[in-house]
C-alpha cells in the first residue's frame, strides 16, 4: 500500500476512553490523526452516556427525530467518534466543540477554520481524519467487495491508469481498481466536492502517493499526500492529504444567498490560482451535478420520481 510520511498511521480507538493518548501523538507528529473503530465498540457510550445530549449539540433534533433505533445509535456513534477525536486533536472536551455541517453533509468544528475534519463509514466501520495542517478526506470500502472491473475501470481511471490496470493479471485487477476507488473518493472528500469530481480526469501514481495528469504525467508533486492501509484485516482505509491550511473562505458552511462563483470557488478549493487539474474540475462540475441528479432520478422507486404524485 501506498504511505507517506507526512501522513499518521490510521489507529484502531475501541472506545472514547482509549482516543486522547494516540490521537495527541498522531498530532505532535505529523499534524494530522487517522482513526478507525467498529459501532459496536462505541454502542455502549451511544446508549448509556450521561451527557449525550451536549454531546450531540445541535445534532440532538435530528437523533432524537430518527424513527430506527439502528440509524439512531449509529448516528449518535458517528457523532461521538467525531467529536472525541477532534478534542483530542485540539486538547480539549467534546461537549466544547460546536459542530456544523457544510453543503454536502461534511463535518466542521465552528469557529476553527484551520482544522478539517472527515468522515467515512461501510459495514461496521467507522472512519474520521482530521488535520491542522491542510484539508483531509477519507474512505473505507471492505476489501472483499465485488468490483465489476470492466463496468468501473472506466468511470474511475484516468487513461494512464486503465492501461496499467489492464497490463495487470486478470485476479489482481480488482483489488487495484478498489485501491484506486477509494484513494480517489478521499481526495474528492478532501476538496469537499464528492460526487462531483471527474475521477477519470486525474490520476494516482502505482504507490498511490503522487498526483498525475490524465497521461500519467506529475500534476502536483509535493502537494498531496495519499495512504491506503488494511484495517480489521477487512477494510481498505485511504486518506487523502493536502500540504496547505484550509482556505478560511470556505471553512463555513455556503448558503444559497452567498454562494461563491466558479472561479471564487476555484480559488479557494485549492487556496490559489487552480492549475490544470482544477480547472478541468471547475469547467465540468455542472455537467456532472446534473448527471448526478438525473441518475439519483432514475433510482428512485415510481412513486418518488414525481415529488408531487402519490406515495405508499
């Protein structure tokens, strides 16, 4: 797997009890801290803490207005790795912590611009990365999971990319192709565009540590950082890292009454003029939100496709 140094280790935190010590070490060393743990390992706190509800903050309404009790306590989790994690981060308590969400859902601690945080989650994984030394994305996939290599290679290479992905034997194809996946799904989280990133317009070197152009040439050398780890002997965890503080434009959540212009936008994705690679993101945003929208459409049962028709 791909690692960097720059980059902390992911840590396997089994409770809120075992998160200060490792997180604080993480930190000291490299600014940033990777933690995994299971909903099991963090029910018991969910169910029983006597301060949830600070805890959860703003996020109480939404717990408390959450009709299955599974999606509940698994919020509630989410929440409370979350927030023990960026306190240990940033040396103090939890219920101090004044968590927001921007566009998207992703997670931010108001009133700190400089520290990002992010969130993944598959099975009974639960991911969260957070940096002080520039933007941060993370996501897990199991490793055992079926990839239709010939139906995916192509939404989620770049032309270098599939063509090495083809040189390889057949059985390996898929395990470098999830590599790829979830490599590409965390630097996408660490911009904070999710869906909207063309993943077939940029690449990833073998290792999984350098960014390139389309024909697999270096794009941005330096300014990335990538690790790919195995974690519970079942998860591919990768992270993706940027060498920059966070650009404070952008650190709070965007209403529709102040909503940045592509080129705005542009610049404060990458905290300067976007290059080549950022540009190619900035032109084909739209087109990939309404392709975005327009596939949701399609998957939604009959009944939902028309929000003003019948429902069961």
């Amino acid at each position: 797997m791909g690692v960097v140094t720059h980059l902390s280790p992911p840590v396997h935190v089994r409770g809120p009890g075992g998160t200060r010590q490792p997180v604080r070490a993480a930190m000291a060393a490299t600014g940033t801290a990777v933690v995994h743990t299971t909903w099991g390992e963090w029910l018991p706190a969910a169910l029983t803490h006597p301060a949830l509800r600070p805890l959860l903050g703003r996020d109480w309404p939404r717990y408390r207005g959450t009709a299955d009790p599974t999606v509940r306590h698994r919020f509630a989790v989410s929440r409370l790795v979350i927030k023990y994690v960026a306190a240990a981060a940033l040396d103090t308590v939890p219920a101090e912590l004044d968590l927001a969400y921007k566009i998207g859902g992703r997670p931010y601690v108001r009133g700190l611009d400089g520290f990002d945080i992010s969130l993944t989650h598959s099975g009974d994984l639960v991911g969260v990365a957070v940096s002080r030394t520039g933007r941060i994305g993370i996501d897990t996939e199991p490793a055992a999971r079926g990839v239709d290599v010939e139906l995916m290679s192509g939404h989620i290479c770049a032309p270098a990319e599939l063509r090495a992905l083809r040189r390889l034997p057949e059985r390996a194809r898929e395990g470098e192709l999830l590599r790829l996946w979830t490599l590409k799904e965390a630097y996408s989280k660490a911009l904070g565009r999710g869906l909207l990133l063309d993943f077939g317009g940029f690449g990833l070197d073998t290792d999984g540590t350098e960014l390139l152009a389309p024909d697999g040439t270096p794009a941005a050398r330096g300014a990335w950082g990538f690790s790919t780890h195995r974690v519970l002997d079942r998860y591919l965890l990768s992270v993706a890292h940027h060498d920059a503080a966070p650009d404070r434009a952008l650190s709070g959540a965007v209403t529709s009454a102040h909503r940045p212009s592509r080129s705005t936008m542009a610049e404060s994705c990458w905290g300067s003029a976007p290059g080549p690679l950022e540009e190619t993101y900035v032109r084909s945003a739209p087109r990939y939100r309404a392709q975005q929208v327009a596939d949701d459409r399609a998957r939604r049962p009959p009944w939902r496709r028309n929000p003003a028709g019948p429902h069961p």
